[in-house]
C-alpha cells in the first residue's frame, strides 16, 4: 500500500454493495413475476382452449325416408346413432324441405360427434358408456372417425348441446353495442374534449367537471350497470337485455376514456398552429375545425379504438341489465334481446358439462385476439400518423 | 307509427330541408354582395345559420314530444307532430331569412352556437354522475324505510328470504352487512398484497435500472395485463389458481374451499399490478434528476437514493396510485363473482369462502326476485356504499395527484 489510500472496499462498504445488489434483483424479481403470470395466463388459457377448435366427426351414411323424418335419429345405424349430435338429427326434416331430392337416398356425410364421444377422444374424461366405446374403436380402426374445424363455433349462436354452442349471436350483439358505443360516447366525447381544452374558462366550474371525468373513469363499472338497470330500463323503458341498453351503459363508461385521450391529443397540437389560423382572419371554431382537429384525429382516433376495445371486454354492468340471456339465434335489431361476447363466455363458464370448460377457453382466445387486432391497430395508427413537433 | 318510422320520418325530412336553407341562405348572401353591399361573414356562414335556425325549433318540438311521452303525459298524434315541427322550421327558416342582411354576423352567431353545444355535451358527464347518485338514492332510501341503518352497519348475519312477490313477507330476512364487507375487504387486503409490491418494484426498475430497450419492451407487456377482460380474469381464478390453491393448502395439511377468498384476490392482485406500476412510473419519472444527483454526489448507492430520496418525494404519488388500485379492488365484480363464494361468512382465514358486496348485488339482481323486494333494494344500498367509499378514495388520490404534479411543475 504505497499510495496511503485504501482502494479496496471496506466491510461496511462490502455490505452496501451487497444490499445494492439484493434490492436490484427484488426489482427485476418483481418485473419478471409480472411477465411470467402473463405467460403462465396466456399458455393456460391456449392449453385449455385450443381443442375446442376442432371436433370429433364420423363418416356415416344418412338414410333419408318418410320414417327417418320422423324419428331422425333412425337416419343412421342403430349402432352409430348414439355417437352423433343431437344437433344433426334436428336438421333433418329441415334439410329435407329444403332440398326435397334428398328423400329417399342414402348420403356419406361426415357428421359432427356427441360432447361425450369428442371429450373422450380429446382425453377429457374416460366416462363413455363401453359398448360406444367398441363402436368408436371399431369406426376409428375404418378410418371413419377424424377431426374436423369447429365451424360451429364461428358461425352458430348458443346451444344447449355443447357440440353445437358457437358465438355468433354474441358476434352480433357485440357489434350492435360497438355501433352505440361508437354513436353516442365518439360525438360526446370529443365535443367535451373540444369545450374543455379549447373553449373553457380556468374557474371552479370547469375544474369540477374535469374532476368529475377523472372519478367517472374510476367509478366501479358495477354502479354504471345500477345506472343502467334504474335509468334506462326502468325510466326511459328501453327494453331489457337489448343492445341498446348495453350500448347506452357502456357509453357512460367509455365517455371519459375518449374525453381524456382526445384531450391528450388536442393538448399536443402546439398553440403556433391555432394563432397562426388566427392571425389570417380564422375564427376560434374555424382554426380548430380546419387545423387542430385534423392534427389530432391519430390521437383521437386511438383513444376512442382503446375505449371500444375495454367496452367490448366489459361483462359486470351487463349482468344487471340482462344480458345474460340465452340467445340461440342472432338479434336482428337494436331493441331485442342479445349477448355480447364476454357475457357467453360467462355464461358458458357456469355450464356443468366439461365439453364447456374448452368451449369457454376458446371463447377466451377468439376475444382475446379481437381485443390485442383493435389494441394493436390502435398503437399502429398512433405510432404511423402522429406527428411530432 | 312506430318510434322508428317515426324518427325516420323526421329525420328523412329535415336533412334535406336543412340542405334547401343552407342553399337558400347562402343564395341571398351571394345575391346580397353581388349587388354590392358587404355582407360581414362569408355566404356559407349565412347559409349554415338559416338551416340552423331552421333545424333548431324542429328538434325542440320533437324532443318535447319524445319527453312528454316519456313522463306519460298526453301527446298529440305522431302525425300532427310532426306537422308542428314542419310548421316549427318553417317558421324558423322565414324568421332567419329575413335576418339576413350585411349587417347580420353570421360568423359570431355560428361560433356562440358551436360553444354552446360543445359546453352542453360535457354536461353529460355531470349528468352521469348524478344519474349514478339518484338511481342509487332512491332505491337505497327505500330500503333504508324498512331495515334500520344500524342494523345494516352492524348486523353480522347476511340472510335475505327470496321474495318472488311484491308485497310478501319477508320478517325474518336479516340484512348485516358486516360480512360482505369483511369479505370485500380481505380480498382487497390479498389484491393489494400482491399489486403493490410487485408494481411498485416493477415501476422502480423501469424507471432507475432498465435500459431504454428493456424499458419500451416491458412497459407495453405489463399494459397487457389491464387490457385482458375481468371476465377472463374471473375464469382464471376459477378454473386454474382455486385448485390449486386447494393443492397447496392440502399440502401444507390445510383445508381450504374450492371458492377460497385468496385465489380472486391474488387474480385480482396481478389485474391492478399494471395500474400501480404505470403511476408510480409516472410520479417516479416526474422527480427532478438533481435530486438523485445531489445523492450520487454525498456517496450513496443506487439503491440507497431510491429507498431514501426518490420514494419518499414520490411517497404523495405512490400514496395515490394505492388509493386508485384499493379504489379498483373493491368495486370489482366478475372475479369475485365467478371465483368467489356466495355464502357470507366473517371470518379471518382466506382460504375459506367468503363473499364480497359486488357478489351479492349481481345475485341480488340477475335472480327472478320482485323489483321491489327488500332483498333487490339492498343490493342498491351496497351500491350506495360502495359508491361513497370509492369516490372517497378516487377523490382523495386526484387531489394527492394534482398537488404533486403542481409541487414539481
């Protein structure tokens, strides 16, 4: 030690170090504990769900006759019958109307399995009564028994027969409480965003709305469905269950999620570019109208597609205005009873059969892909159209 | 006719006839300034103030009628209403044209109408809020007649008697709220265990350690987590994290219930993780560098200008951040509802089933009881309650927010 100054670390020094590095893996321990519960969803939820995208069909021969119209599930044989759903049988005699040269022929069809057949085939559960599952060896040794994609799931509306369940009709009363969403709370909510950022005057009356948008995006979503129940249903008498009443509740729950972004996006158009329209003559409304607003349509457009997106998860105010209903076929209209999306996801969850366990996770996946298409067409727009100044 | 033939009606006929007196207003104008007379705003200007006084007593015959209506007041045929708007905006539209003259200032007219309706549409979101209050009130009043407030703040036995009827019987329902709000608060308690570190941690490393890189990447990702629906949290609990709950707790020789109150609050947890961590982030980001500076300069470590300069000038936001995710744990239903029980129960230990006040008011009000029964209007009660405590705490972490943000501006 020439130099008379100690270069190396003291214990006390040591254990600082020490303590530095500990709290450091605490924070980067939290980090990854967030991003593995995410992982740990993500890979549960495609484990669960990803089977009840394709289903058990069986190529069997469908007698059509006078007889088997009648008591459709004799249009196959005897030992097959069982094994199929439910749901072919109820189209016979429709198939039949429809296409009257049917009648009295015999078609190879590949036709959908029975809940029971498809989840013992999945590896679900064992419970399938033994001589089926003789008849299901045997077919399966012919080659007539595969996997088929689960159009069904798609393209038809709820059943009480799980092989027949799709999401269709909540699709549709998805969409339906998308458009009043988008007509009522998109106007509202930038006109609102307009007055406050670029008409109000600084007083008390203007911070007390501004306070009271802040609390409205934290107002449990639960008492917009209270709002929803007494206000709509029971006041205005817009009927219960129907898109327009879930529209309407989840406008007031997407108003402040539009009115604080559109904010944020008028915010960043610099004060140049409205005393420059000013300055040649504009009036206030006229330099917003032609200037600011063009600017900030990126911004406001993102915002309102995040808004639609957390109203098109939003399940619990739904609950209290009925929209839980079983709804086999589409709504046709605004004002009749419909589902949405996470409300037959809901629903299906407290189904007891299993077959609906995978039903729910696949509805799962489908909504989940919808939100992050929307969420990522938001970051998108934003990232490719703001303008930075 | 029906409503919508009706609207169709009205509608169908007033856009084109607002179309005729843009034309028209615009026409004079344009005739006005060719003869040489000025006008003092541009012929447009003219023309979108004739079909605005043209299209504005049309609208408030109809919205009158619409209301009447509504209140159940005796209104005219939908025929004759509609001819009195027709009549309205023919008045509206002579009284306009004849106001059009140089002197008129269409422009001003035009800019004081666009304020006004920009300032009556933020009204909306005071009217909401008020729509929330009254609709809750009254109810909640309502029950408040028949069951004491006493009893409802201090009984402990939750037990209401299904009623199908109005009118029927219901004496022996007890309406102890206790309870639902012991349950409420434990699985808050559970949520808040879990967000609070693991997002106050996460937002610390963003902000002091991560790199540029590491940060653009993991904040995104943790957004995620907000974004996925309550619905899907609800079967997460339910299906995956109960079990295995009951697993573990097996393991351990414990006994724990498949609808145990620690599995929706940890889901619950790891849902409000990336509400703390963002603001938290924010207050974080928001502290000036000299004060970090100012520690480096006096020796100390990282880790120790974090515990001891930045957390405690961000304490007021972090403070904040809290008060919103605790604001978020209680009034959150489908979790509780899909992942929690039903049976309300006081007890301490979270691996038994408890209930939460959002369960029993989706249960009180998705059942097929009476409109009016006792058992329907307290669940309007617990709105009530739960309505005060989280604007409370909403409030409160604005205000908390806003002074901070002020203190370093």
């Amino acid at each position: 030690m020439s130099q008379g100054i100690t270069l190396a670390p003291s214990r006390q020094l040591k254990k600082r170090y020490r303590a530095e590095k500990r709290f450091k893996a605490y924070c980067i321990a939290a980090l990854l504990l967030a991003l593995a519960f995410l992982v740990v969803f993500f890979s549960d939820m495609i484990r669960q769900g990803y089977s009840a995208f394709v289903q058990t069909e069986i190529k069997v021969d469908v007698t059509y006759n006078e007889d088997t119209v009648k008591f459709t599930n004799e249009s196959v044989t005897e030992d097959v019958s069982p094994l199929i759903s439910r749901a072919f049988y109820r189209t016979i005699p429709r198939q039949v109307e429809a296409n009257p040269d049917l009648m009295n022929t015999t078609q190879t069809r590949w036709l959908t399995a029975t809940a029971h057949v498809d989840q013992y085939r999945k590896g679900y559960s064992d419970r399938l009564d033994p001589e089926l599952k003789a008849t299901l060896d045997r077919l399966e040794s012919e080659g007539r028994v595969s996997y088929g994609f689960n159009s069904g799931l798609f393209f038809s509306g709820d059943s009480k027969i799980p092989s027949n369940a799709g999401l269709w009709s909540a699709f549709v009363g998805s969409f339906y409480v998308m458009i009043v969403v988008l007509v009522v709370s998109f106007p509202i909510g930038v006109a609102t965003a307009i007055y406050l950022e670029e008409f109000a005057p600084d007083n008390r009356f203007t911070q007390g709305i501004e306070i009271n948008i802040n609390n409205l995006a934290a107002v449990p979503s639960i008492l917009f469905g209270l709002l929803g129940l007494a206000i709509f249903i029971n006041f205005f008498g817009v009927p219960r269950s129907s898109a327009l009443a879930g529209g309407l509740t989840l406008s007031l729950m997407t108003l402040p999620v539009i009115i604080i972004s559109t904010r944020a996006a008028l915010k960043a158009v610099p004060q140049n570019i409205r005393q420059g329209a000013q300055a040649v003559g504009a009036s206030r409304w006229q330099a917003i109208r032609d200037h600011v607003l063009p600017l900030s349509l990126p911004g406001i457009l993102t915002g309102t597609i995040i808004g639609i997106a957390q109203a098109i998860g939003e399940t619990a105010p739904l609950l209290l205005i009925g929209m839980i209903a079983y709804i086999p076929d589409a709504p046709t209209s605004m004002t009749e009873a419909a589902t949405v999306l996470p409300a037959q996801i809901y629903t299906w969850s407290g189904m007891p059969e299993g077959a609906y366990v995978s039903l729910t996770a696949a509805g799962i996946l489908v909504l989940l892909t919808l939100l992050i298409t929307l969420n990522a067409t938001a970051v998108i727009l934003r990232n490719r159209f703001e303008r930075r100044w | 006719m029906e409503t919508s033939q009706v609207l169709l009606v009205f509608f169908g006929g007033l856009v084109p006839m607002a179309a005729v007196a843009f034309a028209l207003g615009r026409r004079k104008a344009l005739m006005s300034d060719a003869s040489g007379s000025r006008m003092h705003s541009l012929p447009s200007q003219y023309g979108v103030y004739v079909a605005t006084w043209m299209a504005l007593p049309a609208l408030a015959i109809g919205v009158v009628a619409a209301a009447a209506a509504l209140f159940g007041l005796q209104v005219p045929s939908a025929p004759f209403v509609l001819s009195f708007a027709l009549f309205g905006a023919a008045v509206g539209l002579m009284l306009a044209m004849r106001k059009v003259e140089p002197t008129l200032r269409a422009r001003n007219a035009i800019e004081k109408f666009v304020y006004w309706t920009l300032f009556s549409a933020s009204l909306v979101s005071i009217l909401t809020t008020f729509g929330i209050i009254i609709s809750i009130l009254f109810e909640a009043l309502k029950f408040f007649s028949q069951v004491s407030v006493w009893e409802f703040v201090t009984g402990t036995n939750w037990s209401p008697v299904a009623t199908f009827r109005p009118g029927q019987e219901t004496a022996d329902s007890q309406f102890g709220s206790v309870p639902l709000f012991a349950g409420t608060f434990m699985i808050t308690l559970v949520a808040m265990s879990v967000a609070i570190p693991v997002g106050l941690l996460s937002a610390i490393y963003m902000s002091e350690y991560a790199s540029y890189r590491v940060r653009t990447l993991a904040k995104p990702v943790l957004e995620i987590l907000a974004g996925i629906p309550t619905v899907v949290y609800g079967f997460f609990a339910a299906i995956t994290v109960s079990p295995l709950v009951v697993e573990v707790a097996d393991f351990f020789g414990l006994h724990a219930s498949y609808t145990n109150a620690l599995a929706p609050g940890m889901v619950m947890g790891i849902m409000i993780i990336p509400f703390i961590s963002s603001l938290s982030d924010d207050v974080i980001n928001s502290i000036p560098n000299s004060l970090r500076e100012g520690a480096y300069a006096l020796g100390s470590t990282k880790s120790e200008t974090i515990k001891q300069i930045i957390l405690p000038a961000a304490f007021p936001g972090i403070m904040a951040a809290s008060l919103l995710g605790i604001s978020r744990a209680l009034g959150e239903t489908m979790i509780v509802v899909m992942a929690a029980g039903l049976r309300p129960n006081l007890t301490w230990n979270p691996l038994e089933d408890m209930t939460t006040v959002t369960v029993r008011i989706v249960d009180a009000l998705t059942g097929d009881q009476a409109f009016d029964s006792p058992e329907t209007l307290a669940a309007f009660a617990l709105g009530l309650v739960l309505f005060v405590v989280t604007l409370t705490l909403n409030l409160v972490s604005i205000i908390i927010i806003r002074k901070f943000r002020q203190s370093y501006e």
